[in-house]
C-alpha cells in the first residue's frame, strides 16, 4: 500500500468515526436522554447510565448497525467517543 493510499484510508477511517460519534451522541441525547450538556467524551458513569441503560443502548446499536456489540464492550469504551470507534472496528457505517 502506498503512502497516499494509506493517508486516504486512515482519512477515510477517521470520517466513518467522526461520523458515528455524532449519530450515536444524538441517540444518547435524544433516545436516552443524556443529560444536557454531554459531549461524545463524558463518560457513560457521569450521564448516569447504569448497567440496564448501557444494555438497551448496546441491544440499540446492535440493530441500528447491524454489528454486534455487547454492554460490556460499552462499559469498556466508557464514553460516545470510544464507543463509536468501537462501531467502526466492527465495520459499522453512518447512515448520514
């Protein structure tokens, strides 16, 4: 692979998660009613979502996405952020 090839597809990479970080931090604004004020980097502990929250918001992305994700892989990703960084690793891609 190229230098600019790879540029292009780190690029690329960087987009579908830049992409999903906003798809999902609307669902836990609006869906899941995070707290106002919650960014893609609060952590899910500070917006207050316990265990039963993260299970609904994982059986959510899993069908909003159609990649399996766990809430324990949410619990470990702690924020949207990494949680949509997480969706992109499983070769999710925003619907926008």
């Amino acid at each position: 692979m190229s230098i600019q090839t790879h540029t292009q597809t780190a690029t690329q990479a960087d987009t579908v998660t830049r992409e999903l970080t906003e798809e999902v931090l609307a669902t836990v604004r609006g869906k899941f009613e995070a707290p106002e004020g919650s960014t893609a980097e609060t952590p899910y502990e500070d917006m207050e979502f316990d265990s039963l929250v993260l299970l609904e918001l994982a059986v959510h992305l899993t069908k909003e996405y159609g990649v399996e994700v766990t809430d324990d892989e949410i619990l470990d990703a702690a924020d949207v952020t990494r949680t949509a960084a997480l969706l992109a690793g499983k070769g999710a891609r925003p619907h926008g």
